[in-house]
C-alpha cells in the first residue's frame, strides 16, 4: 500500500514524544480579526505571528505573551490603546509581515501607530531566551510594550 508523504508526516507528528499531537498543533485560537489601525491618535500593537504547526515552545511564547498583557495592561486594552493580535503567518492576509517585520521564525513584535501611520517596531528576540524564566519573561514584554506606549 502507498502512503503519500504528507500522511507519513502526519502519522510521525502524532507519535508519542514529537511534541504534541497533531490535531493539539492545529488546535489553536483562529486568527484574531485584524481591524484597520485608526487614523487618529496612538496605538501599540503587539503582534504574535505563528506557523500553522507549532511546538511547546512556540505555544508558551504566546501563552506568556498574553498573560503578560493582560497582567500589567488591562486598562490600556480596554481603552483601545494596546491591541494583542496573533497571527499565523502560513495565512495568505498575514504572510506579507514575513517580509514587512524580517521574521526568521515565531516571533512577538511591538509597533506603534500614530494617526494611522506605523512610526516604529521592534521584534522582542529574546522571548526565546527566557522560556524558563516566566517572571523574567513577563518583566520583559511588559518593559517593552511600557517604551511603546509612552509616546
């Protein structure tokens, strides 16, 4: 019997020890809807872009992001000066900020907005190296996102 390549990869990927299942893999949040940056006043954006499949790793980093969010910036949210977006990168509306941000890999970026106009970004590269240091991890992304929304 002949078994395409993509179902030996799909049968592998489902193996106890491949890092999670498959179905856990694709079972992420959809897409948050990427609403039009408004064309007056000051906003952040914290952008998560992501890949269809994604490891341990790649899930505590938007894990951690959120919370991270969440815990420090809950009125700046819901005043609608800080927007939390993930975005899987693999999806034709959102591939173009592989390009647009120069992104390697799953990757959290901060920009800021002002009159609708993008004035700045910066890509947080060391999510990665605090992945074992949640408090760490949250100090920085807070630290971060506290530069952008001080205009």
């Amino acid at each position: 019997m002949f078994f395409p390549v993509t179902a030996l990869v799909i049968a592998a990927l489902m193996l106890p020890g491949a890092g999670g299942s498959f179905a856990e893999e694709l079972a992420v949040a959809p897409d948050t809807a990427l609403p039009s940056i408004p064309h007056d006043g000051h906003v952040v954006v914290a952008y998560y872009f992501y890949t269809t499949l994604r490891c341990e790793n790649c899930l505590r980093i938007e894990t951690w992001s959120k919370q991270a969010l969440d815990s420090a910036f809950v009125e700046q949210q819901s005043a609608g000066l800080l927007w939390w977006r993930p975005l899987n990168t693999d999806l034709n509306p959102y591939a173009h900020f592989t390009t647009d941000y120069k992104l390697e890999r799953k990757s959290l970026v901060i920009a800021e907005f002002e009159d609708g106009e993008q004035v700045r970004w910066k890509k947080c590269e060391s999510v990665w190296d605090l992945l074992e240091d949640k408090p760490g991890f949250a100090a920085y992304i807070q630290t971060e996102v506290s530069e952008y929304l001080s205009p």
